[in-house]
C-alpha cells in the first residue's frame, strides 16, 4: 500500500506522450517529420527489389531532403540505380520536390 503513494505522487508530475506533444512545439514538428517520412516510405516501396524492402528504412526528412538508410555499400550501389524512378513516385503529385539522399546506417 506505501507504493502506491509513491506511484501516485511520481504520476502526478508526469505527462503522457499525447500531452508531452500537444504542450511541445519541437516534439510535435518532430513527429509530423517522421510521420511524413514513413509516409514517402510508403509511396515508393513497391518500387523496390523484394530483396531490398526489409533492407531500406526511412530516414530523416529535413528542409533540404529525405534520407533512406540502407545497411551497408550493395544495397545503397542498388537504391542509387532506382533513384530516378524512386524521385519520380515521391515528386507525383507534391508541390515541392525533396530530394533522396541514400546513408548507410551507422555513418
């Protein structure tokens, strides 16, 4: 029963992840970003090699671009051949052109 005390009164300084974001400028910017991102993810999977869709993850998506992060040489040697086509299916549609970057995870 003590704990419980200790857990209510650690609770009550605390803010749920929702609230965290609403209260959070930069939290919530930084969300829309990665919301965004996986939605460009999702716009060009198809386009990928089955071999490739598990490798690829979407990155970070800033002002001057997109990022796909691929696991190693090979595989960005590959993502970099479909670019044309992997920009074209991002561009459809969209107002402003971002371009893809391609980074192996880990650098």
């Amino acid at each position: 029963m003590a704990n419980d005390g200790l857990r209510r009164q650690a609770a009550v300084g605390t803010l749920s992840l929702g609230a965290a974001l609403d209260q959070s400028a930069p939290l919530a910017t930084l969300l829309q970003r990665l919301q965004a991102s996986r939605a460009h993810f999702e716009r060009i999977r198809a386009l990928l090699p089955e071999g490739l869709r598990d490798a690829v993850q979407p990155g970070p998506l800033d002002d001057t671009g997109w990022t796909l992060l691929v696991p190693g040489g090979p595989a960005a040697a590959k993502l970099r051949q479909l670019l044309p086509d992997l920009q074209a299916a991002l561009d459809q549609g969209q107002a402003v052109s971002l371009p893809i970057r391609i980074r192996i995870r880990g650098r």
